[in-house]
C-alpha cells in the first residue's frame, strides 16, 4: 500500500470515528433537533431529575429555578443511566454517581464527569438548545 492510500485511509477512519463518538456520546446529533421540547418545568423536581432515554440526555434541578443537562451515557463504559435518586445521577450497569449539580463523578469506578448538554429554559417549557 502507497503512503498517500495509508494516509487517506487513517483520515476516513478517523473522521467516521470523531462522527460516532459524537452521536454515540449523547452530542449535538442525538438530542434531536434545536429548540424542541424536553419537559415542562414541573416534570422535574426540586432536588432531583429525570432521564430521557430517547434523547440521552438527563436534566436536574439541584435548586429551585436551576436546570441542568448532561448527556445520559456514562463516562465508565458507556452504559445509559437510569434514574436520579438522592441527589445523584446513578448508572445500573456498574454503580457510578454523578452529582445533579455538575455531572461530576460522585462514586466510581466512572472518572471523569457527565458532559453538559445545552438547554433553554423558557417560561414552563425546557428546550434542547
């Protein structure tokens, strides 16, 4: 093989990778599309929050009037999480946490943080931005 075809081939693959990783991580292409609504504000409690399997994204409300989002997919191995109980952010698959205000990693064996989704919060509605 030609050092041009191996050179087109790694930037194919790489690129396609890059594309993947960006869906499958909960990025701009899984959400859906901009300005479509997530939830009403009274669909998430104070305190806690809901997952949106579908869309792969999980929203908080840590305080009253604050709304979070992060991507649904856990940062250990990639598993979907399921509920936001107590505070946290929990995935079945392996027992990581994340914290409702930040996403950051509360309990392992997860490391890094949840991703930030971006939303819009307008009047009662919440909007994948």
């Amino acid at each position: 093989m030609t050092e041009g075809a191996t050179r087109r081939t790694v930037l194919a693959t790489g690129a396609a990778a890059l594309g993947a990783a960006a869906v499958g991580c909960g990025g701009a292409g899984n959400g859906g599309s901009g300005g479509q609504e997530l939830a009403r504000t009274s669909d998430i409690p104070v305190g806690g929050g809901k997952v949106f399997r579908d869309r792969k994204i999980v929203v908080t409300q840590p305080t009253e009037g604050d709304f979070k989002a992060f991507t649904a997919i856990c940062t250990h191995l990639g598993c979907t999480v399921n509920k936001v109980a107590d505070g946290t952010i929990d995935c079945p698959c392996h027992g990581s946490k994340y914290h409702i205000g930040d996403g950051s990693v509360a309990h392992g064996p997860a490391r890094r943080p949840l991703a930030r989704e971006p939303i819009k919060v307008e009047g009662n509605s919440i909007r994948l931005a």
